[in-house]
C-alpha cells in the first residue's frame, strides 16, 4: 500500500475522530453519564494516535544518513507501538475508571437525548470511516483471511485505523446499551457497566495492537512466498552450488534487507564470482522493489556450517 493510500485511511479517521469527540463530550456535560464520557475520552485517545501515526509516516520517509544509514523506516513501527500504550493507558484506564466509580456510585442520566442523537451521529461517521479503512485493507490484502493478512502486514497504519475503528463501533453499540438500559429500565449501574465494557475492548485492542507492532519493531522478516521466490532465483543459476543462508528483515512496510550466503561452484574464479553476485542483486531487485539493500556473501557450505556451530556455541 502506497503512503498516500495510508494517509487518505487516516485523515479520514482524525476528522471523524474530532467531530465525534466534541459531540461525546457536550452530550456528557449535559447528561452526566459515564459511558459517554467514556467514549469522549475514546475519541481523544483516537484523535491523538491518528496525528502520532501520521508522524511516524513522515519520520519514515526521511533519508538515510551517518547514524541512520538503513534510513528511518522503523519509526513507523515505534510509534505505532506508542499508539498501543495510549489506547491502553489511557483509553482503556480512564475508561475503566469511569465505569467503576459510576457502577459503585450510580446516577441518574439527564436529557438522555442527547446521547442517542450523538450516539446515532457517531455510528454515521465511525461507519464512513471505518468503511474507507476496510476497503483499504481489502485492497493490500487480496485474498488472503483477514486475520492472516494482519499477522503477516508489514504495514501497520493500515490495521492500526482498522482495529481502532472496529473497536470504536462496538464502543458505541455498547454505549447505546447502557444509555438506553439507564434511561428505560432505570438501572444506572449500566451506564457504569457500559463504561466497563468500553474500557475492555480497547484494552484488548490494544494488547493486539501491541503484540503486532512489536513483531515488526523488534524485525521481521519478509513473506515466506518473497524468500521462496529469492530461493528460486538461487536455485536456478548453474553456477550455484547451494544456498546456505537466506535472510530478511523489513526496515519499513515497503524496504527490506537481504542477506545471503551462497556456494559458488569451485570451477568459478573471483571475476566471476564477483559477476554472478552483480547479477543476482540485480535480478532480485528487479523482481521485489522493496528489496533496496542486497548483501551477499560467498561462501563454502562447511565454512558456514562450522560458522553457526561456533555461533551455537558462543551462544550457550
């Protein structure tokens, strides 16, 4: 996915964010009830992480230099990481905080109508930018499962706005309830409850969020399906002997580091080895442009198997 694609899923959610939290809190003050409040405070978190992530993308586009030399495509993985503690921290925390204090000390809720016509206001405009993000996905992800494209996504801006939004709709479905269970049954301690809830779908969120951003900040490695195909390209040349070693790690959603150890055939002098190199770099830059940084190593398979023994070794 391209970063304008990646921009477009956020503004559209920053601007819904904004709007939909001006809303919350008015219909709050009014109203005194928790779970709107709540969900005020889930939409500030929301506007926040929109503008961090939005941050990130441009820290990621800025060009290598002396103490960066890989360039700065990581940051987008840090911050989204951040994301994941605020959601926590302070979505989730308040959130729950909210919802104890009203769920021990219940009151009642006035002018309920505001918090149905905000709530309905808000369904609208989490709806059209969740809808904007969904498509988005949809297009990065093909035919691959969902849950499957998010556990292998390299690019978390995307799946970021995409879990934030989901749990933005089941916030407000389970806002609606509480309101609705404390204005027509007269049972304040579900506004509390609502509150609750909120606070633990955001912390589930973010618990996935984080377990997803620290794959990514910590490196992963490319799709099995891009190193099989690297493989291949290998495989092919009659003046390989064998691929010992074949390494990836993703510096940013669409730049990836490639390490190999190749066998040349014993026949080969330096010149030609030097050659094939040169070949196969640009062969494989040719077929991946994520690929921008190609390293490969020439080596006989007992020296690189006698290499990690000694490493297996250090390391025990």
């Amino acid at each position: 996915m391209s970063v304008h694609q990646s921009k477009k899923v956020i503004y559209a959610a920053l601007a819904g964010n904004s709007l939909i939290a001006v809303c919350k809190f008015i219909a709050a003050g009014f109203t005194g009830s928790s779970a709107m409040l709540s969900e005020g405070i889930h939409s500030v978190v929301d506007s926040g992480n929109q503008i961090l992530l939005l941050y990130g993308i441009k820290k990621a586009g800025q060009d290598p230099d002396e103490k960066h030399p890989f360039g700065y495509g990581m940051e987008l993985y840090f911050w989204t990481f951040v994301v994941a503690i605020l959601i926590f921290a302070i979505g989730s925390g308040l959130s729950l905080y909210e919802g104890f204090k009203h769920f021990l000390h219940p009151e009642p809720i006035t002018a309920p109508g505001w918090n149905y016509g905000v709530l309905i206001l808000s369904m609208i405009f989490e709806g059209a930018a969740w809808t904007i993000a969904y498509r988005e996905f949809n297009k990065m992800r093909g035919d691959t499962p969902i849950f499957t494209a998010i556990r292998h996504s390299k690019d978390p801006t995307v799946f970021t706005v995409l879990f934030e939004d989901t749990a933005a709709m089941i916030g407000l479905f389970i806002a609606l309830a509480g309101v609705a269970g404390s204005h027509l049954y007269g049972i304040h301690q579900l506004d509390g409850l609502a509150s609750i809830g909120i606070g633990l779908v955001l912390a589930i969120v973010a618990v996935l969020l984080a377990i997803e951003s620290k794959g990514l900040l910590i490196g992963e490695g490319a799709d099995p399906k891009i190193i099989a195909e690297i493989r291949s390209v290998v495989a092919n040349d009659k003046r390989i002997s064998r691929i010992n070693e074949v390494l990836t790690m993703h510096l940013g959603p669409t730049e990836i580091l490639l390490n190999a150890s190749i066998d040349f055939i014993d026949e080969l002098d330096a010149r030609d080895v030097e050659f094939a190199i040169s070949e196969f770099e640009t062969e494989i830059k040719k077929r991946f442009p994520e690929i921008r940084r190609v390293f490969i190593e020439a080596q006989n398979w007992s020296a690189h198997l006698a290499d990690l023994t000694k490493d297996g070794e250090e390391n025990e």
